[in-house]
C-alpha cells in the first residue's frame, strides 16, 4: 500500500503558484541540476526584498518549494538571502529525504541571488 | 466531471465484476471444505474447483486438466521459468527471454544468471516488438528456455506468438509466454499456439486479486520442478490448499471474458483512438508501442515535461508513468529506454490503460486533462538550455 506522497501544503502550492513568472528587470539567476531546471528572479528596494518570481522544470515538491520559498523571502533583509537554508521549507512541506538534493538547488538559486544583489551595490 | 477519481489504469488491475462477487459469495458460503478432502463436503469443493477450471479452459481453447492454479502471474512466471530451466538443466543452461518484459520475468531470469544459467537478453524494435529471425538468432544448441510475454504491459506490444513459439518446437525449446495483459483480453486459442506454459491472473481481466494459474501443455517433455513444497496438491507442482471461492471468482471471469471479448476490443479501441486524437497534435508528443498492438493501453512520452508533475496534474485521472516503482526518486522506464527512447521521453510517459466500464466522456475529460496539464507544465517551466 502506498501513502500520499504529497502532502496538502505541496497540493495547494502546485495547483496554484502565485510567484510563478518572472520579474522585468530584476536580478536572475538560472540553474539546473538533479533533474531541476529553475530560474529565480526578484527585485529589492533599500535592502528588502520586494519581489520573488520562480520558473521550474521538476517534480511537484520542487514547483511547490519553489513556490514557498519566494513566498516567505517577499519583505526579508536582502542579507538573508545569501545564508538561506531551506530545511524548514522542506519539513513543512514533509519533502521525502529523496529529494533534498532537488530542493537544495532552490536554496543554492537563492544564495546566488543574494550575491547577485550584494555584487550590484 | 470534477473532482471525481477517473480510472484509467486498468492495465495495473480491474475491479472485479459483480457476477464475480456473486459467485464468490455463493462458494465461499456453500463450498468451505478443503478440496482435497474426500468426504461429500470436500467433493463438492473439488466439483467449483473443477468448474473453474473447465471455465478458462474454455477461454484458452485447453485441456482444464493443464491448469495449476497459482497465487498469480507472478507466481505462475516464477514457477514456470525457473521450474522450467531447472527441469531441463541436465540438458542445457542456456535460456532466452526479452529486455522489455515484466519484473516478474526479467528479476526470475536474473536470479537463474546467480545460479549459473547462461541468460541472453534479447533486443525488441523501436516499437517493442522482437523480430523472429533475432530471437532464432540468439538461440544456441544448449538452449532450453524462452520467454516472451505476449502483451506487453507498458505498451502494449503484441508478440507474434506463433512465429516464435514455432522456432521453439523445431528445436525442442521449452516455451513459455507471460500472458498476464493477454488472457481475456485478447482472443486466443492456446490450443492452436506452439506455447509449453502460459502465465496468467485474475485481477487483470475484472477477477480477483491473489489468484492466477499456469497452463502446462500435455505434451512429452514439458514439465516443471515445483518451487514450492509442502503437500500433494496439484500433482506436487504447486502444493497448497486451494482458495475455492478466488478459484471459482476466476472461473467466472474467464466465462465472462469469453462471451464479451470481441465486444471488449471494439470498445477499447474506439476509447484508445478517441483519446489519442485528443492530444496527438500537442507539440512534442510521441506514442511508445506499436500503433496495431492491444488497444486497451495507450503509452505516450511528450517532450520537455517532467513525469511526476505531469501525472499529478493530471489528477483526479488515475494512470501510470513510464517510470519504475522501484524507489521513491523515480526512474525512466527500463521498457522504454530498451525501445531507444532517451531518458527524456521515457521519464515523461503516461500510460493510460482503458476498460470495460470505461465511456467516452472519461477518456474525453483525461484528453482535456492531458492538454491543459502539458500547457499548465511548459508555461511555469523556464526555458530549455540550448
């Protein structure tokens, strides 16, 4: 017998992903490996985030991490960018252990964006 | 047409029919002895046991008397190829079978390697199906058994039987044929096919679930060591009390499948083409199989869509990947990649298998689904490295 391997928080996201698209003239960066293909734009003003757009190619806990990370990085000091760590997404959205090395290119792609922002002022 | 679960998966398993039930109920309250008992009680067991087995006998065209009864195919691929290599062992080591057939064939052959049987693994076309003149090719002198399934799960391939169970009586192979997606499905008589064993189940053809039987052709030289021990039953082929009223579930099925099968084709071609057609110009989309194979399944890859994502938006539809259950991180189908498809395609496949129960206005809603899920998918997707 097999369980769900989704939970609701993962079915809610993927059906609807609000920061899905992209940001015109916002910082970008582009990655892709372990089966992931993501693009993670955004836009800050005075050290906050104001923005967080995602593009991804990958299973449903990846779209809906995706999903979730742009959601709660929206209003953060852009400092936090360059040390996130996306175990809490990962617990809250009960990813299986499987796939940590798909959502840590979530985490990489946000730590990236952070250096971008940092390399720009 | 909303939220309510749509079955299209019916190459995994059916519901059973409710004339089976019936006739479940019925035994399972009259017919309680143990079959093997010779007391009036127990001959009234032995009588369902023996009406089940006229019942797919009658289905395959076959002798009921060539039919164990076993817990399914996968049973029944067990006992048939291992027993089979082990009984002709003291003739040969060498035994063929196919890189596209199912688990229950493919891990069986592997096992038999481990032990010191010489496999070859032979190689279908691009649509899945294995040539004669390849198969005769990869047999040797010391060869003593062949596999082929004869409808192939994922895609639905169907095996010129015939041709190559030809080549194994000229040279005294045994032959036998996983015929889990065939047997009531597709019309066969088995009494005319050159098959030594054919593995067969329930489930698959709207019986229950943990019953199945292996054919065993009456024929000089065609026989199996059992791989189960424990008793007299069953000629000592497969000991074990018999489960009277699963028996008698499968009998009734075979009845049913025999009156209904021609019908069935017809129905399930016209669902496999109407759905086909809606979504067949979608960019990127290719069929995996053979255009003129079992018409119950439709395997389709689509380019640049990831298949975990793609069968979840696909819900509330019930189908299945091109990929293998054999861990949590899933895998390209080890059948497709075997036809040349990259692991690209093979990760996209969906595989959406039709049946009896199954109207236009489901495979109509899985089309749209299909359509709408493949756009949803590329539109939230960045674009393809170069």
């Amino acid at each position: 017998m097999s369980a769900d391997p989704y939970s609701a928080q993962v079915r809610e996201l993927f059906a609807a992903p609000a920061h899905a698209g992209d940001i015109a003239g916002g910082e970008v960066v582009s990655l892709s490996d372990q089966d992931v293909r993501l693009r993670l734009s955004g836009s800050a003003t005075g050290g906050t985030v104001d923005a967080m757009r995602f593009r991804a190619w990958g299973c449903p806990h990846v779209i809906a991490a995706a999903e979730a990370v742009c959601s709660a990085l929206e209003g953060r000091p852009l400092t936090d960018l360059e040390n996130y760590a996306v175990a809490d997404v990962m617990q809250n959205l009960a990813v299986p252990v499987e796939k940590t090395g798909r959502i840590l290119v979530i985490e990489d792609a946000v730590r990236s964006l952070g250096q971008r922002f940092r390399d720009r002022t | 047409m909303g939220d309510e679960m749509i079955y299209l998966d019916y190459a995994a398993s059916t519901p059973v029919d409710p004339r089976v039930y019936d006739r479940m109920r019925e035994v399972g309250q009259a017919a309680y002895a143990n079959p093997s008992s010779t007391h009036a009680a127990g001959r009234l067991t032995h009588a369902v046991i023996a009406q089940a087995a006229k019942q797919l006998g009658g289905l395959l065209n076959v002798d009921p008397k060539t039919l164990i009864w076993t817990s399914g195919a996968t049973e029944s691929d067990n006992l048939a190829i291992a027993g089979a290599a082990r009984y002709r062992a003291h003739r040969g080591k060498h035994i063929v079978t196919m890189k596209t057939e199912h688990k229950a064939v493919t891990d069986v052959f592997e096992a038999l390697a481990r032990e010191g049987f010489d496999v070859t693994w032979v190689d279908a076309d691009s649509r899945g199906l294995l040539d004669p003149d390849v198969f005769a090719a990869a047999l040797r002198d010391d060869t003593q058994f062949a596999s082929i399934m004869f409808v192939n799960n994922e895609t639905g391939v169907i095996q010129n039987i015939e041709a190559l169970g030809a080549i194994c009586r000229e040279r005294d192979i045994l032959f036998h044929v996983d015929g889990a997606q065939a047997v009531g499905k597709v019309p066969i008589d088995f009494a005319a096919l050159p098959v030594d064993l054919l593995s067969l189940t329930g489930h698959k053809f709207y019986g229950p679930k943990g019953i199945g039987a292996l054919y065993m052709a009456d024929r000089p030289g065609c026989h199996v060591d059992p791989i189960l021990f424990g008793g007299g039953q069953q000629r000592r082929i497969r000991p074990g009390t018999l489960p009277t009223d699963l028996i008698a579930g499968l009998g009734m099925a075979a009845e049913i499948a025999a009156g209904s099968i021609d019908d069935d084709l017809a129905h399930l071609a016209h669902l496999r083409d109407l759905l086909w057609n809606g979504i067949r110009e979608i960019d990127g989309i290719s069929l995996n199989g053979d255009p003129d194979g079992f018409p119950g399944i439709l395997n389709v890859s689509v380019e640049d869509i990831e298949g975990e994502s793609l069968l979840f938006a696909l819900e509330p539809i019930c189908a299945a990947t091109g990929s293998a259950c054999n861990s949590k991180i899933q895998e390209p189908s080890y059948v497709l990649r075997a036809l040349g498809r990259t692991d690209m395609q093979a990760q996209s496949a969906i595989r959406f298998s039709v049946g009896r129960p199954t109207t236009v206005e489901e495979v109509e809603f899985a089309a749209e689904r299909y359509r709408a899920a493949v756009a949803r998918l590329r539109s939230l997707a960045p674009e393809a490295a170069a």
